[in-house]
C-alpha cells in the first residue's frame, strides 16, 4: 500500500462560550481535518490544530506545510512509521500542528490495515482514559459555579485557569475548592502568567487549598525559571509550553525543571514524537499528562486519548476541547461519559467520517 495523496478541510466551530486563558481568549475553533489517501482505496483521518502562542503556526501556513509534508511522503506505505516520521523531520522544523495531522491519520491507517484501535497498536494499558475539566477564567463566583455544574456530570478533576492578579487568583481557587468540597482535585494553569519570584509568592499561597499541580507558572523559555519554581513550590509543577517535543522534555528534566509534564501532540507533532516524550519521562520517573489545544475535535482528540489510554506512564488527561464546542465535525472516535473517555473498538480512529465533505 502507498499513500497517494491529502485533502485538507478547514473548518470553523464556534465554542458554547468565549474560553479566556492568562495569554488571550478564543471563541471559535479554527481546525483543519485531513483524509490521508492510498492507492488501496483506504484512507486515514487526521487534524491539525495551529496555536500562534505555543507552536508559532497558523491555519493558512499549517494547510500549506500539510500539503508539502505529504507530497515528501507519496509512495511511503503508511506502515513504516520510522521512514515517514525521520522523512518529514528532514523536510522542515517546527511545524508541529501540520505535522500532527499527518502523523494522526497514518497511525489511523495503520490501524485500518491491522484491524486494531489504535490504543491497542500503542500499548493497550486499558480501554478507557479519564480527563479533567478546565474552567476559562473568569470572576470567581461564576468560575465556582461551573465548577459544581462540572462535578454534578460526573468529572472529579477540574483545572483552574489563572493568571490575571494575585488576589483574583487566589480568590479563584479559594472560591472553587469551598464550592466543591474536599474530595474534588484541583489543579491550577498559569499558563506562563508569572515570573518565578511571583509563582513560588503566589503557590506558597495557594498550595492551602490541596492541589494536585500548578502547569507552566513562568514564561515558556525560562527553564532555569521554571527550575527555581520547582525547587522552591510546596506543589508539584508540571511544564507544558516550556516542553513541546522529546528535545525540551530531555532538557527541562535534565536541568530538574518540572515534576511533570504535559504533552500535546500539536505541540510535539503527532503520536510518534508524544512516545518518545513520555519513555525520556518515564525513564527520569515524570509522569506526563496528555493535554489538548482548545480548537482540538474529536478527530484529534481521539488520537490523543488512545495514546493516554495506550501508556501507563501517561497518568491523566486533560482532554476537554471536545466539551466545549457548539458540534462535532465526525461521529464515531472517543464516547464521552463524564470524565471517561471510552476508546472506540474498530480499527484506527473508529471515526464515522461520513458527514465530513472535502
Ligand atoms: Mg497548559
């Protein structure tokens, strides 16, 4: 089998509301589904998300390197993963959205021509992988009332996003942990709000109201930062824009950065690189979380919740997108159920692709 060709759908799905981290707010899902074609007549889905902030992509240049990346990889069989992956690291740097997309719909392929999940293909650590539930932020009052609105649908894990002033922040997280209670696990997101000095200020403060992590306290460059906040918190702190591929993780857990780390595959270009993330962890004893972009579907999703489900490594997740669009573009993939995402039992992805048109 030989992979022939791509097409590319961009699409545009608005959110049930506007999403506010410390870095920008978003209201819309901008995305771009792919249909990886073969000479066999099967094909494989992917989808590229682009994320100006973290990876330096946007959708117009994400639909342009999708398209080059293939054309690299036309008359590969979708099997050798090694030849694909070292031929589209060859081709360009960076450009880890795109490559995503490639690297999902191959593995869907793959799948496809096993007969496999592709949680299986990956490990098969168990069938079902369980997320969190992030909350945008806002003013505490409202943010404590989403938080017992998610904990009544089941999710036990709710992320926190701060970042606006310290006593906001802090009000934030006092509001939520009183609203839910004691048993509910809380974990905080800075996403790069603050400089070190700040975050160990304000963590020393927090750290009363029983989390479970703070993620990306200081700016994403900053490892020596994000190292002096690790030495210094009461909390356990997890990197997320600081890592995006197997290169950061090795550094940041080299240099004793962080205690975990978050691993999206838009971030690290698809399941192949998101493997070797989490062996560099495993092997240095930190666990990973598997993240997500806010404009990330089902199709995605789905890849990253079969590799979370794959790999034991990968203790949690933080899988929500899917939760906070107004539709899906495919059925089929990840069923919901509250906080578990249960992993589909046909091959690939198991998406139902029908209703996509290229
Ligand atoms: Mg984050």
């Amino acid at each position: 089998m030989k992979i022939t060709g791509v097409k590319i759908k961009t699409m545009e799905i608005p959110l049930l509301e506007r999403f506010r981290i410390s870095s920008g707010a978003s209201s819309v899902s901008l995305t771009s589904i792919i249909e990886l074609e073969t000479d066999e007549g099967l094909t494989g889905y992917g989808e590229g998300v682009a994320s100006r902030y973290v990876t330096g992509e946007n959708l117009e240049g994400m639909v342009n390197a999708i398209n080059i990346l293939v054309r690299s990889i036309i008359g590969l069989n979708p099997l050798d993963l090694e030849q694909i992956y070292w031929t589209m690291e060859g081709l360009m740097v960076r450009n880890s959205g795109a490559k995503a997309a490639v690297d999902i719909a191959i593995h869907d392929l793959v799948g496809k021509i096993l007969q496999q999940p592709i949680y299986k293909l990956l490990g098969g650590y168990q069938d079902y992988f369980l997320t969190d539930l992030s909350l945008g932020i806002s003013d505490p009052e409202t943010m404590a009332q989403k938080s017992k609105k998610a904990v009544e649908q089941g999710f036990d894990t709710i992320k926190i996003k701060v970042g606006t002033t310290f006593k906001e922040d802090i009000s934030r997280v006092k509001t939520i942990r009183e609203a839910v209670g004691p048993d509910i696990v809380l974990r905080v997101d800075a996403n790069q709000a603050w400089s070190p000095k700040e975050a160990v200020k304000i963590i020393d403060k927090i750290a009363e109201f029983d989390l479970e992590f703070v993620e990306q306290p200081v700016p994403a460059w900053d490892i020596d930062g994000l190292a002096y906040v690790t030495e210094h918190s009461p909390v356990p702190i997890m990197a997320d824009e600081a890592v995006l591929n197997a290169r950061d993780a090795f550094k940041v857990i080299k240099e004793h950065g962080s205690d975990l780390i978050n691993i999206k595959l838009m971030k690290c270009g698809g399941i192949r690189e998101a493997i070797k993330i989490n062996t560099i962890a495993e092997a240095s004893g930190v666990k990973c979380m598997l993240g997500c972009m806010i404009s990330e579907t089902n199709v995605s999703v789905t890849a990253a919740a079969s590799l979370g489900a794959a790999l034991k490594n990968i203790m949690t997740g933080d899988l929500d997108s899917i939760f906070a669009l107004k539709e899906l573009p495919v059925k089929g993939g990840v069923s919901a159920q509250g906080k578990k995402l249960m992993l589909p039992q046909a091959p690939g992805l198991g998406l139902k692709t029908d209703l996509l048109h290229f």
